[in-house]
C-alpha cells in the first residue's frame, strides 16, 4: 500500500533554483530528486527575477542560491530572501569558498552552505540535513565559525559537537589535563574522557595534540 502521506510530502516540496548559469541549473536539477525526490522546481537566473519569484510567492520548501548572481553586490540577494521568506531554507551554492564569506552567509540567514567544487553527493546531503531542520557547512568552517559564536557546530554528516564537547576542546587547547578539565567543568574524568573521544572521532583525529592542532589551525586560517 502507498503511503499517502509521503506522497503528500513530496508533492509538497517546492524548490526554487537561482544560478545565473542554465547548465549549473539543469544539474541541480538531475541532483535534486536524489535529496528531494517529487520536488517542483521553479528557476531565476538573476536577483530581480529571485525577488520577482519570492515576491510573487514565497511559500518555497528550499531555495538553492547562488551568491553572484547578476544584479547582486555581496549577500544583498540572500539577504533579501532571507527577510521576505524566513522560514524557508536557503543552501548557498557559490564559487566562492572562502570560509569568512561562508560565515558571513550562515550570519545573514543562510541554513546551508556548499562549494560549486563540492562532490554532488555533499550536496544532497546538505539537501537534506537542511530539509530536515539542520544546518551545513563544511566541516573546517563549521568548526572555526561555531568556536567564534560559541555553539555548537554542525558538520557534513549531521553530527555537531556538543556544548559540553566545545568546552572540553576549548579547555582541550589550552594544554589542561583530563582531571583539569573535569574540575574546571565539574564533571567526572570518566566523563572528560568520553567527550574527548567523541571530540577525536568528530575532528577525525587520533590523539589531544591533533586535535588541538586542529582547533588552532581552523580558528587562524
């Protein structure tokens, strides 16, 4: 038996697609059905054609934007979608991947961020973390851009650190010992040791100095 309410679901989903580029855009469209199958999309080439269509009807499940879209300085476009549609996602699609400009979107209300150089398949994942009420970013700029606000960040399989595993990695940096650590958070070493190999499995580290290693570097880059 089909079940109905899926397929409710599916027909639900409205996309709408902005890249200037008609061959970037037909290959969203042959990624999308992977993440987002029954999915009817809708198509701008241009920021005033986004803000006509947004305008016009912003009652879209996902908008795949791409930041350097004619007509558009900086984050003005996402911006403008982001205040007349608030509660629908947006996954910035750019060129551009320079992880400042990646924060900088995720701030202006961005619920996804993807490289054009990215595989395919990180942006059907990204597709659906964000559908489902994640956020993305890559790994290394989720990392250094949640450190910065103090939250906790979310990476490219869906598994975020933990407030609690933050501040360990946080603590974690600064040289303290696992019972430093615990006494400084007032928790037990046994617990300090499972968040820190939480922490290594996350980073995909194998040892403290990697993984503070990898804080530092992240954070400087």
């Amino acid at each position: 038996m089909t079940d109905g309410s899926a397929m409710l679901t599916d027909q639900a989903k409205r996309v709408l697609i902005a890249d200037d580029h008609p061959l970037y855009r037909a290959a969203l469209q042959t990624i999308l059905p992977r993440a987002c199958s029954g999915a009817q999309v809708a198509e701008a080439a241009c920021q005033d054609e986004v803000m006509n269509q947004v305008a016009s009807d912003s009652d879209f499940d996902l908008i795949v934007l791409d930041l350097n879209l004619p007509g558009a300085t900086g984050l003005s476009c996402l911006r403008y979608v982001h205040d007349a549609a608030p509660l629908t996602p947006i996954i910035v699609v750019s060129g551009n991947d320079d992880p400042a400009t990646m924060s900088e979107a995720r701030l202006a209300g961005a619920a996804g961020y993807v490289p054009k150089s990215a595989p395919g398949d990180v942006l059907v994942q990204a597709i659906r973390l964000v559908m489902a009420g994640g956020t993305y970013l890559p790994a290394a700029t989720a990392l250094r851009h949640s450190m910065s606000l103090g939250s906790a960040p979310a990476d490219p399989i869906g598994e975020p650190l933990t407030s609690r595993q933050l501040r360990v990695l946080r603590l974690l940096t600064q040289g303290l010992s696992n019972k430093q650590i615990a006494r400084d958070l007032e928790i037990s070493e046994i617990t300090v040791k499972a968040h820190v190999s939480a922490i290594f499995r996350k980073l995909g580290v194998s040892n403290r100095t990697q993984a503070a290693n990898a804080a530092r570097r992240l954070l400087s880059d």
